[in-house]
C-alpha cells in the first residue's frame, strides 16, 4: 500500500530530479548521508535540509524546506515518525510534488493528508534500495 510501483518509479524517474532530503547532515555515520549519496549517484539533485544547514556531497544545505529558494520535486524524510507529519505539510505546502518517508517511518494521517491534497507518497520504503531495481 505504501509502496505503490508505479508511484516509486514515477518518483524516481519521471517527475523531476530535485529531491530535498531532510535530516541530511555531514554525520557519514547516518544513513540521510549514503541514500543522499546514492541518489547523486543516479543523477538526482539533492538538497540537504538541516537545522544546521550544512553542505554535503556538495549541496549547499537549508534550514528548512521553505527555505529552499527553487522548486523541489521530491521530499525525502529522514526525521522521526512524530516529526514526519510535520515535515509531510511543509512539503505540500513548498509544492513538492512527492513526498517519501523512509523505512521504518510511517504516519498514517500524514499519509490521508498527503494525498488527499493530491501528491504523491511513499511510506517505509528507500530510494537507494528502489532506484537500482529500475534498472
């Protein structure tokens, strides 16, 4: 269910290369840091969201996702199931057009209300897992 596909692939190839990742830090010991890697790797943009706003892999880094000055095609969730709500509604709110939680995160009345304003989700799932499986 929360991991539809179709959805995954449309995120990952099809509707943009911008993805903000939030909770990406210069802690290599994290794992924002490697799946941020990885999608670099398969030529996303990706854009650190961090309260310290660090660079990382070369991306200047934000404080917030609203303070991101450009467009963001997808949200990438690296912070708590209690604070991913939160997270999720500031995505909606920037215009994102994806929204994806990663494994272990999942938040049931983020997800109704993510898509009820009519994007796209992704719930305990990892880009870095999903991406090479497109081939």
């Amino acid at each position: 269910m929360y991991g539809d596909p179709a959805v995954i692939r449309g995120m990952l190839t099809e509707w943009g290369d911008t993805w903000a990742v939030v909770g990406l830090s210069t802690n290599r010991a994290r794992a924002a840091y490697g799946v941020a890697e990885v999608l670099q790797r398969f030529g996303k943009r990706i854009v650190p969201v961090h309260p310290r706003a660090e660079t990382v892999h070369g991306e200047r880094g934000y404080p917030s996702l609203s303070a991101i000055p450009f467009p963001v095609d997808v949200v990438d969730v690296f912070v708590a199931a209690d604070r991913a709500g939160a997270v999720a509604d500031e995505a909606v709110t920037i215009g994102a057009k994806g929204v994806w939680l990663q494994l272990g995160v999942v938040d049931e009345a983020a997800w109704e209300r993510v898509r009820g304003q009519g994007l796209a989700m992704v719930m305990d799932r990892c880009p870095a897992i999903e991406i090479p499986r497109l081939g």
